[in-house]
C-alpha cells in the first residue's frame, strides 16, 4: 500500500489523513503491471542421526498449499481484513529414488 | 488646503476602488451558481440546500444504486469517517500551536475542510455554527454509542448522512472544473449526457456537462496527494495521481466511470474491493507449484517452489483510494 509520510517529512508514517503529506514507501500493486513472487515451503522432515550421520526423513508425501491474498485497510489481521484472492492445492513428493 | 484634501480623498476612494476589485473573485456567472447564496447556518439548511430528492421521481434506479454507496453517507461512512473528522480535529488540531483550535467551540469551517474538501465539499458555502453543529452531532453520536442508547445514536447518524455526495454535488456543483472556460455551474441547470428542458420546478434546464464521463470528474476528489491549496495540508487519497502517472503511462486509457459504473454495472453504486465483481475484475492471481528434493552438501530437503503472479487490472494502485 501507498505508506504515508507524517507531515511530509522523516522517516515515520502518518496515520490519519490530518496528518500524511507524502509517501515513504509505495507496496501497492501497480496499475497493469504483474508482481510475481516466488516462495520455497519446506515439507516438514524427521531427522534422525544414525551412525554420525543426519537423515532426514519426511513425514508425509503430500503437502497442502494454501496462498491468500489479504488487503487490510488498517495494516492488522484484527481490524476488518478483506479476503481477496485464494488458492489452494495439494502438491506431491516422489518417495522412490536416493 | 482644500485641494490638498480633494487629492487625498480622490487618492483615499482610488485605493478602495483598488482594493474592493481585488477582494472581488474574478470569474463572471459565479453569482450564478448554487453557492451565490448566504451561508447555511445549519446542517438542515445546507442539507436543503443540496436537497435531491426531486431527483428520485424520474431517476429511481439510479437514487437507488447512490444509496447503497458511501457517496450517500460521505461523512459518516460505516461510522469510521465521522469517527476520522472527529480525530482530525482532537489529534491534529487541538495538538497544533498555530490552528487556533483548544477546544471543540473553536473549530471553524476552515478547520473542518481537510476532510470536508472531498467528504463535503460544499461544506464551503456554510457558516462556522455548521461546523460546530457536525462536531457536536459526532460527539452526540460517539456519547451515545458508549452509553447504548440507540435511539440517540441513530438520530445522529441520520443528521450526519443527510450530508452527502449527492446528484447536486457531482451533476451541478463539481460539474464543471475549468469553470473561466465553460463558464460557472447554474443554479437552475443539471449537467449530464444531453442538453435540453428538464422537467424539475427548481432545475429547469439540461446542460451536457463535458467531463461528466471523464477521470477528471472524480479526480477532484480521489485525488493527487496533499492538498497544498489548504493552511494545513491533509491528504487522504492519491487515486487520480496513480491513474495519471502510473496507470496512463502503462497505456491505460479507460475512465473511472467505464469500470465502476458501465462495466460493473453498478451504475451509481460506485463501488471497490468490496463489491465482488469490482474485486474480481481487478486482481487476477495466478500460483504455480510443483514440489521437488533439494539437497546441499549434507541433508535433502523436499520443497514446494511456489510462484505467484498478481496482476492489477485497475485503473490505478492497489490498494488506493
């Protein structure tokens, strides 16, 4: 989102309108441009030490993936966040193989 | 001696001649324009003042689409706008040396127009005792809220939203931007697609007002940045600027009105993320995944890469207002 700069100087964002006179930072989406993101989600793994060794082991083949795009027009999850976009799926490891 | 003094006072009536053309606004047919009237002195006064109600006999749907929207309750919003006007005031400027502002009893029109520039526009064409009416009814309001008497409450609330951005505000006051070239909004006139006799009693004529389906129209409120014209600069929203130099330069060419009202549907119903079909139509999200074993030196560790794709298909920055 368009962060606001307190009175239009520094280094601190302004909060009420009254107050905001500039722009520190700008995370918005921009009008017809793509923002592509990229995101490593580690399967969750045992591991285990056998003979001086660390093995890892996962604990399950499958992982569900859940990606949500949030707005929130007060900056927190408590104040009146907005749901935008959800996606969901479940992604599968090979269990064969070394 | 005395023509000592007939000079002086020939100077004397010179200099308030000069004085009284420069107090004077520049721009002919001002007087002509809704505001060429003394001020409101309440809010019921200048709620009638911009009363719209011989609108709805002929435009039903399109008074009906207006009211679900926020323009029909611009000051009072969900209840965080008035809220904000309120706040404007105690944590700006109760807390600024040079506004003039201690207490609730010195707040003035002057004082209230950073929100109001946009929230209430014509808020202008009222006196101070019009701006102490709001806070005092915002203050009711918020009492009465705490205290659960609902009855009081909604009395506010009802005061607080028979101001609004209404068929007058956007169809005759703001109609017209460049007013020296087209000339000043009449009082008698209503702006819109064709020109022609209009059968109102008040508004009697049909104009086609020239930036009514362009960005412009909104753009005088869902504005640039800071509001430089203002003692105190405030800035609310930024959307125009983002569609004028974000969304223009990436060879953007709709108006606000083709997506929010025409495409939409939504007509009057100006609406955002809120509405599903706004939301939809305006972020298009696309994830890949596929899972794969990565491994360093010593340990493998299966992942899911994940990539996302958002795309902003507005007209401007999002979120924005």
């Amino acid at each position: 989102m368009p962060i606001p700069q307190q009175m239009g100087r520094g280094d601190r964002m302004g909060r009420g309108p009254y107050e905001k006179s500039g722009m520190l930072e700008d995370t918005s989406l921009p009008p017809l441009r793509t923002v592509t993101t990229t995101h490593d989600i580690f399967f969750p793994v045992k591991v285990e030490e056998k003979d001086g060794k660390k093995i890892s082991t996962i604990t399950s083949d499958t992982l569900d993936l859940e990606v949500k795009l949030w707005y929130l027009p007060f900056g927190t999850m408590d104040d009146d966040p907005f749901l935008w976009k959800e996606f969901k799926k479940t992604v599968k490891i090979s269990t064969t193989g070394k | 001696m005395n023509r000592l003094r007939t000079i002086t006072l020939a100077g004397l009536m010179l200099l308030t001649g000069v004085a009284t053309a420069l107090a004077s606004p520049a721009g002919i047919g001002r007087d002509q324009t809704i505001a060429a009237q003394p001020k409101a002195n309440s809010i019921a006064e200048l709620a009638a003042r911009y009363d719209s109600s011989s609108c709805v006999g002929c435009h039903q749907q399109a008074h009906d689409e207006w009211a679900k929207s926020l323009h029909a309750r611009s000051i009072f919003g969900t209840g965080r706008t008035a809220a904000t006007f309120k706040t404007a005031i105690v944590n700006g400027a109760m807390e600024w040396p040079a506004s003039g502002v201690k207490g609730f009893k010195d707040v003035k029109v002057e004082h209230l127009m950073g929100c109001a520039k946009c929230h209430l526009p014509q808020l202008s064409e009222a006196t101070d005792q019009v701006a102490q009416e709001i806070v005092t009814t915002i203050n009711t309001w918020q009492d009465a809220l705490r205290k659960e008497d609902e009855a009081t409450a909604g009395k506010a609330e009802k005061t607080l939203s028979s101001l609004n951005i209404n068929c007058l505000v956007c169809h005759n006051r703001n109609a017209i931007t460049h007013k020296w070239s087209e000339g000043y909004p009449k009082k008698d006139t209503v702006y819109g697609s064709k020109a022609g006799d209009h059968m109102d009693a008040k508004f009697t004529k049909l104009a086609k007002g020239q930036i009514m389906s362009e960005s412009i129209l909104c753009g005088q409120c869902h504005g640039q940045g800071p509001n430089f014209d203002q003692e105190n600069p405030t800035q609310c929203a930024t959307l125009y600027g983002s569609y004028l130099f974000a969304y223009v330069p990436e060879g953007g060419h709709k108006t606000c009105q083709e997506c929010h009202m025409r495409e939409s549907k939504l007509g009057h119903n100006m609406q955002s993320y809120r509405s599903k079909a706004m939301a939809e139509k305006a972020v298009e999200m696309h994830v890949e995944t596929n899972a794969v074993y990565w491994r360093d030196n010593t340990t493998i560790k299966p992942k899911a890469a994940v990539r996302i794709e958002l795309t902003n298909r507005a007209g401007h920055g999002i979120p924005d207002g």
